[in-house]
C-alpha cells in the first residue's frame, strides 16, 4: 500500500497526498503516515520530511521504501538569484542513502537528477490541477482575451518574471493570490490567458513543477509561457505562444499577438493542444503514474 507523509487539501506541502487519497478513498487522511511503526510499504515523502533523518532511519528500518516527491523542494539558504543560471542546484543535502526512489517534474528532470544527485529509480509525474478549479463559473471579463497570473510570485519573486511591470501598464490585468488559497478559487475567465515567464537555465525554469500551465488549462484558457522542462513533456514545439525570449518587449508583443489572435487559428490550435495538458494532467492520470511507483516497489 502507498502512504504520503503528508496530507491536507491544499498547500505544496501535502495536498498531492491529501488529494489522492480523497480521490481514491473519500478521505484526506486515509493514505496519510498515521502510524509511524508501519512496515514494508512504499512511503512518498513530501518535501517537510526529507531531512527527518530520525523519521527516515525509523522508517527504513522498517522495511518500507521511501521515495522522494521533489514538487518544488528548495533550500532557501542556497538560493541565490544572482548565481540563478546555468541549472543551479539549490536543493538540500539529500540524505540518498535512506531514499530510494524519486519522483520528479519532468523528463530532463529525471535525466538531471539521475546524473547530478542519486542514480537510482526516477519516475516522472506532472503536476495535477485541483478539481476546485475545474467547478468555478465562467465569468466574461471587459478584456478579451483576459490576461491574469495564478499563484505565488516565488523566491525572490522569480516565478515569473516582469510581472508588475506587466500589471502597472495594463498588460496584465491581475495576479490572483492570496496565502489563504481564496485569492485562487474566483472564477473561468471566459477567454482567459495565463502567463508564465521564467529565466531559461534558472531554478524555476528547469525545476519547478508546470502548476501554471496544469491550473490555466483546469480553467479553460490559454497561456503566454517559456519553455520550461515540465512544460516540455505538456506542450508540443510548435505551441502558438511559446516565449523564445524573457526581454520585456518580447513578452509584451506575445501578448498583444494572444490579442491579435483571439479566436483565430493560434488562438483555437492552442485551446486544442491545452486540452491535451488538461488531460495529461488531471488527477485520475496521476494516481495511475502513482500506482506505478508502488507496483514497481512491490506493494
């Protein structure tokens, strides 16, 4: 049986857990780590546990394998924005002789990991978008098509880059946040757009999950993004609004191409090739992936 350290329904720090086991059992604690005295099971570690060394210790000894579910692990007393480049490894001292397996974002992720951190079993598993998302209402906007950033501007506000800039000159017309989560669960914008700009090579650009692009599709819009590794395996090449550069002016032409173009051929070949993420992505797809991890574990 597969066991998640952490639970909860929303949150990095465990809703990927919390969810799944709602999903598979009506309850968000039910595959949750209970009882810490368990044996030979496959426990996915979530990102607050992987320096437990007594609970890992605890837990192998037990005969259980542990694996690693990366999401958007990062020790911020590495990060530095000024050394943000050439794929900069900002992750903890990972304790590879108590795990072994990992989850990761993403194909180069995997590749990545496997030479730079532990060669052992790798998995890949996109992010999932919440099915609170899925159920909000339609809402027609004055702006057509309705430009908007979902979440957490990130570390040193590198998650996604210009957007003040593009807030302050009307490029974007909001930032949907809030560290309570109902900042999130407004509304569809009918004809929206989401937008994901990072700085190729950095942190976030190789190793952050594509929780953008996974929740802008969830929401029935498009999105003006860079090439991350975890959109790489979610969006094909030829994806009409795929940023070839972060300059600002760059960013503001592909927005004003989104609006020159809403409802056109770009416009309805990217709402097509969304369709394919919303479905890659969806949460009964994950568990599945999920479902590997444990069976390859024996469990």
């Amino acid at each position: 049986m597969m066991l998640f350290s952490r639970g909860g329904r929303y949150a990095s720090n465990g809703m990927r857990g919390g969810q799944i086991s709602h999903a598979l059992t009506g309850d968000y604690n039910k595959l949750i780590l209970q009882d810490f005295n368990v044996t030979g099971q496959t426990i996915i570690l979530l990102k607050d546990d992987v320096l437990n060394i007594e609970l890992l210790h605890h837990l192998k000894k037990n005969g259980n394998k542990l694996v690693l579910d990366v999401i958007d692990l990062l020790d911020t007393n590495k990060y530095d924005e000024n050394k943000n480049e050439n794929i900069p490894n900002f992750f903890p001292n990972i304790p590879t002789d108590m795990i072994d397996g990992y989850i990761v974002n993403s194909t180069r992720m995997k590749d990545w990991w496997y030479n730079n951190i532990h060669k052992s079993p790798i998995f890949v598993i996109p992010h999932h978008w919440e099915e609170d998302f899925r159920v909000l209402q339609p809402k027609q906007y004055n702006n057509r098509p309705y430009f908007y950033y979902l979440g957490y501007i990130g570390h040193k506000e590198q998650n996604c880059l210009h957007l003040n800039s593009l807030l302050q000159e009307g490029h974007v017309q909001e930032h949907r946040f809030d560290h309570t989560n109902e900042g999130y669960y407004i509304d569809k914008p009918i004809d929206g757009c989401q937008i994901n700009i990072r700085t190729k090579d950095s942190y976030e650009y190789c190793f952050k999950p594509a929780t953008k692009i996974s929740v802008a599709a969830a929401l029935d819009s498009v999105a003006v993004t860079t090439y991350d590794w975890s959109i790489q395996d979610l969006l094909p090449k030829d994806y009409p609004y795929l940023l070839h550069s972060t300059e600002y002016k760059d960013v503001v032409d592909m927005i004003n191409f989104v609006k020159d173009s809403v409802g056109g051929n770009e416009w309805n070949i990217a709402k097509k090739m969304m369709e394919d993420v919303l479905q890659k992505t969806s949460l009964p797809s994950i568990i599945e992936k999920y479902k590997q991890v444990d069976a390859f574990f024996g469990n």
